[in-house]
C-alpha cells in the first residue's frame, strides 16, 4: 500500500500560521496602499505651509500628529515621504537586482570563461561602502533621487549576482539541466526555462530582506543631503530637517525617524518569514 503524501500548504497560507510573519505581511501592504493613495487620502497638500501653524505639536486642531516648522501638516508630509521612500526602494532594488542575477547568472552558466571575471568585478565593487558610491554619484549628477537610486543600484548588484550566482551552481549540477542540454536545448532557452525558475525563490527572499536595507541606506543618504531636496517629502530628508529642533518639537525628526523604523523592521520580518515559508525542509 502506498504511503500517502501530505498536501504542502501554499505560500500564503504557510505565512498566515506565522502570527508575526502575517503581521509583517499586513503592515507591508498597508504601507503599499498609503503609498499609493497618498494623493488621495492626504488631508492637504504636501507643500501648502502656513507659518502660523509653525511647530504645532501633535494633537493640535485639525492636526493629528503636528506640523513641521513651515507650518506644514505632518500626515501629508509622512504619506508623501512614505511614497518617496518606497518608489526609492523599489526602482533601486529592481534595477540592481535584474542586472545582478543576469550577471549572477551568466557566471554560473557560464562559469568557466565568465565566473572569474564577473565575480572579481563583483567583489571589487563591494569593496566601495553604498555611502561612497553615493557621494561619488552626488558629486557628478548633483543630489536628488536619481542619484541615490543609481547608488543604491550600483550597491545592489554585487549583492545580488553573488546570492544568484550560488543558487544556480546548485541548481546547475541536477540531473534534468543534464537532459535539457542532451536534447539540444539553446543556453537562452535553458537558463529562462528551467535555471531561473529554480532560483526565484532565494533571489525572492533577498529582494525583500534587501529592500527594508536600500529603503535605509536611501533614507541614510537624504538625511547627509544627497538625496531628496527640500521642499520634496522623503523620510530621511524629512528627519535631516528636523533635528534643528529636537528641543523646542522633537515630533518633527521623530515620526520619519519612527516611519523608516517601522518600514524596515516590516520588510526584514517578511524576508525572515519567506525564508523559512520557502524552506523545503520547513513546507509540511
């Protein structure tokens, strides 16, 4: 009589039973949802300032959480800032992390002509701190978002091609990449086909673990000056602002600091989570 094998729950679900990773996952798309209808949701307009309202603290009339020394309502400002954020986080962390499997693949793929290559250019660019690749970048373009998203990109990619690179050495020695290759299949088609897909999963959990860390180091660079200039709402920008008065409304640089606080731990705590759901030996 055969035995019978268990059902493996889906992805979802194995992240539900988790009450902290479904708590993570909740709040991440609550931060999604604000992000995108921050034009629609805000109360006022993001650069409408109105002195007379200079510093207001939270609690005020008609102003929940305060306002910033230009009289500026500070929902607006968190919502848009939350907005600018995670564009930020998301542009970076996609660009870096498409060229960094490519490449991460190709040394694996091709690991006898291209692994050298690629992975010393790999580990010479992680020998640059993201910072650095930052002021380098600020220096040529000037500061603003796209500086700090080429950064951040530039930072991504060795990361990126490194953790690709291992998971499709692995997937690479299988047997049906073998019977793939016997058969005639082209090197386009076997690594779209069957060496990506197998991958997907690890390169899925370091996107998100990765990305609460661009979303800091971007949040890091704004509030040195390189990257969203005022009067543009972005959190880290916002927090530079702020700590001209830490003594007279510390609400100004505390609730960007808490908002990049809260947007990194959410996405480490998803990443964390996705492992373990992703995790042959944890599915049953």
């Amino acid at each position: 009589m055969n035995a019978i094998t268990p059902k493996r729950p889906g992805l979802l679900r194995r992240l539900l039973r988790d009450p902290t990773a479904a708590g993570a996952l909740v709040f991440v798309l609550l931060l999604i949802g604000a992000a995108l209808l921050a034009p629609w949701i805000s109360p006022t307009d993001p650069l409408d300032n109105n002195l007379a309202l200079s510093m207001q603290p939270p609690g005020s009339p008609g102003l929940p959480l305060g306002a910033d020394a230009q009289g500026r309502d500070l929902i607006t400002r968190l919502l848009f800032g939350l907005r600018a954020s995670l564009l930020m986080g998301f542009f970076a962390t996609a660009a870096g992390g498409l060229v960094g499997a490519l490449l991460g693949f190709l040394a694996a793929f091709y690991q006898r002509w291209l692994d050298g290559p690629i992975m010393r250019l790999m580990d010479m660019m992680l020998s640059f701190p993201a910072i650095l690749v930052g002021l380098a970048i600020a220096a040529i373009f000037g500061p603003g978002i796209f500086s700090v998203v080429l950064a951040l990109s530039i930072a991504t990619i060795p990361l990126m091609a490194r953790i690709t690179r291992g998971s499709a050495l692995v997937t690479m020695r299988l047997d049906y990449i073998e019977a793939a290759r016997a058969i005639g299949m082209t090197d386009a088609r076997l690594i779209w086909r069957h060496l990506a897909p197998n991958c997907l999963s690890a390169i899925f959990v370091f996107t998100t673990l990765r990305f609460g860390q661009v979303i800091l180091l971007g949040s890091a660079l704004s509030f040195l000056g390189l990257g969203a200039q005022p009067p543009t709402a972005e959190l880290g920008a916002m927090a530079s602002e702020g700590r001209n008065f830490l003594f007279f409304a510390p609400h100004i640089a505390v609730l960007p600091c808490i908002g990049i606080f809260a947007i990194v731990l959410a996405f480490n705590l998803l990443g964390d989570a996705l492992r373990d759901a992703l995790d042959p030996r944890l599915r049953f």
